[in-house]
C-alpha cells in the first residue's frame, strides 16, 4: 500500500507541472540613441502568465566593451552562452522562474526572468552558475511586475512570422 501512495504522489506531481514551451524568436531593435539591439524573446507563455504564480520581474544585466557594433566580442558572447545555457537547464528542473527575453547589444546583455520569489530565484541563480569559474560582472534589477507589463512589451519586437 506505501509504494502504491508513492506512485500516486509522483503522478500528481508530473501532472501538475507547468509545461514551459521552448519557442524563441530573434528581432532587431534599437535603443533609445538608435544602437542596435537583438532581442530574442520566448513565445507562448499565457498558460504560464494565467496560474498568477510569476509575478516578481528579474533583470541580469552584463555589461561589456562592446565592438562597432556595439555587441560582444567573441569570448564574452561564448561565456554569455554559457550563462544562459546553465540558468536555462536549472530552470527546466525546478521551473521557479521563467527566463523570457534576452536582449544584447549596445554594450550590455540583460536576461529577463519572471520568478515565483525572489529567494527561490537567487537559489536557482547561485547553483546554475556554480559550474562557471570567471567571476561574472552581473548586477540585478527586481519588481513586481503581476501584469507582465515588460513582456508584453517585448512581444511588440516580434517580427510576423511568414506562413
């Protein structure tokens, strides 16, 4: 009967998971001086928007010597892949957060994530990035955000996609 109540337990668990589609789009963009800026945000997120969880927006902003282009050289995009690859493989195992847009150029990365807490978030954040030995130059803005107002924002730089 013990293991029979286990097996129940698990299956309500897997059951219950929010699913987190991995459907991305890549736009450019400029920023307020006209620079460019890539901006790659994830689509299909309103089953994730509606449980009313993810409500604290996080933004991990990198700030670099960008080249003529204002983007980064090689070595700091590769160890950005990194950063990026890590938080994203974290958060498929415990989906505390929601990693929704990445925006890069213009001297600066920044990652947007939305959180269930702030705590949860900063737990997450410090044992993805264990395994990346550099000391990163990362700074951290965080607000509520309940309405996904940034998000929604975002969304307006996708390109229509041709069908």
């Amino acid at each position: 009967m013990y293991l029979v109540a286990i097996f129940r337990c698990q299956r309500f668990l897997h059951m219950a998971k929010l699913h987190i589609i991995e459907d991305w789009w890549t736009a450019p963009s400029e920023d307020s001086e006209g620079r460019t800026v890539l901006v790659t945000g994830r689509r299909a997120l309103d089953n994730v928007i509606a449980t009313g969880r993810y409500s604290y927006r996080i933004e991990m902003t990198w700030l670099y010597e960008p080249d003529a282009g204002g983007m980064p050289d090689y070595q700091t995009s590769r160890t950005m892949e990194l950063v990026t690859d890590a938080l994203q493989e974290s958060l498929r195992r415990d989906p505390v957060a929601v990693m929704t847009g990445i925006y890069t150029g213009a001297g600066e990365r920044n990652w947007v994530f939305y959180a269930v807490t702030l705590k949860a978030f900063q737990a997450m954040l410090n044992q993805a990035l264990r395994s990346i030995e550099e000391q990163l130059p990362l700074t951290f803005h965080a607000e509520e955000d309940p309405e996904w107002e940034e998000y929604r924002e975002m969304c307006q730089c996708e390109i229509a996609r041709e069908e």
